[in-house]
C-alpha cells in the first residue's frame, strides 16, 4: 500500500519570501502521479500542482514549482514570493499509474505573515 | 468550471440519528469520492463510487453506507451517528480512467455529533 508522510505540521513564512514544504512517499509502483493540494480557510480544495513520475523535468505553475527526485521518494513544493493569499492546508497526494486510489498526507497548515 | 456542491456547510446531529450527507456534481464524472478529514490524519477515504449503483469501500467504511442512484448524486449515510464520526467530510469527483486526473473537491460539511 502506498503511502504519503507530510513531516511538517505547521509552517510559516513571511510574505514575498520562500518557502518548501516537504513530502515523502512510500511505493512499490514504477509510473505514478503526484499532486500537491490547497485548501483556504473554509473554501475549496483545488489541485496546485501535478508531476508525472515518468517525466524527469519538475513541473512548474507560476510561482509553484516542485523538486521531484524519484529516487529518493521525495516530492517538495516551493512557493516563491510568498503572498498573503497563500496562506491555506497544503496536502501532498499520490496516484497510481492505472487508477484513482489517491492518497494523501496528513497536511501542512502555512501561514503567511505580512 | 467544474462543480461539487454539498448539500451542508455545517450540521449538529444527536447520537444515534441517522445522517444524509449529499454531493452533487455536475461535470458528468463517472468517479465520485467521500473522505473524511481529521487533523494530522489527512484525507482518508470512506467509500467511492466508479459507475451508477456500483460503491466500493474505502480505509474506513465502518459506520458508514452511501448510495448512488444517478451518476451526478453520491449520497454519504451514517446508519446511527456516534460522537467519534464528527468530522469534516469531504466530497470530490473526478474523470475514470489513470491516476492523472486531479479530483475535484466540494466544500466540505462539518459535522457534530452530540
């Protein structure tokens, strides 16, 4: 069974700097998604971010960019010029290759501080 | 845009009631999803459903039963609710096919059970 390890409960940061959030996960599998997740304050959970395992470059979104490195099982989220409006939970989430079976980690609260 | 809706934001139920939790979405996806979201457990999953009247279990279906009558309803019951099924409840829906579709959430419904 696969599983996700989100190892920072609560980070901070304050506004226009960066910051990493970390996450570790545990498969047997060869080809397999990875996503990052946001979730504001009493609003929706929307999808930050995906990587495809079988593709070596990182994938990017604007300020979001991630540090994929297969090997180890780690998959980092960089956020760069921290803004206000990024202060949410972030959740780390897996798939396999041929299904829907998503997984998650337990979460990371950010705050940004202006 | 895609859309989930839940059918409660917030909802205070007596132990032993029986509870209804509904999701609708309305970009016709065959996967529809229940997760239940406690803090420092994550999302975990409850049930899902991958086609009209077909349902599998998920990590934590104790508890817990759902319905799907009509492929943009997947309704979440608790047959007798207890003070350790309040939780947030999340639903979400998403493309069959491989793990490379992200899902899409509903805003969630925070129950508590008294």
């Amino acid at each position: 069974a696969q599983t996700v390890t989100q190892s920072q409960p609560e980070m901070s940061v304050q506004e226009a700097e960066t910051v990493t959030l970390s996450c570790t996960y545990d498969t047997s599998e060869n080809n397999y998604y990875l996503f990052w997740y946001k979730q504001p304050p009493s609003r929706q959970m929307i999808l930050v971010i995906r990587q495809e395992a079988y593709k070596q470059q990182n994938a990017t979104e604007n300020r979001f960019s991630v540090n994929f490195q297969k090997a180890a099982k780690s998959f980092s989220l960089k956020i760069s010029d921290s803004q206000l409006g990024d202060t949410a939970m972030y959740f780390c989430a897996f798939t396999p290759y041929n299904n829907n079976d998503m997984r998650f980690g337990a979460g990371t609260r950010l705050t940004v501080k202006p | 845009d895609v859309k989930v809706t839940q059918s409660s934001r917030y909802l205070v139920k007596r132990t032993g009631e029986k509870v209804f939790l509904e999701c609708v979405q309305d970009m016709d996806h065959e996967n529809m999803f229940w997760y239940r979201q406690d803090p420092g457990l994550g999302l975990r999953l409850i049930y899902f459903s991958y086609d009209v009247k077909m349902k599998e279990k998920g990590d934590i279906p104790e508890g817990y039963s759902v319905s799907r009558e009509k492929k943009e309803r997947f309704s979440l019951i608790l047959e007798s609710a207890s003070t350790n099924q309040t939780s947030m409840y999340l639903c979400a829906s998403s493309p069959s096919g491989t793990g490379y579709y992200e899902q899409y959430f509903g805003p969630g419904t925070r129950l508590t059970v008294t």
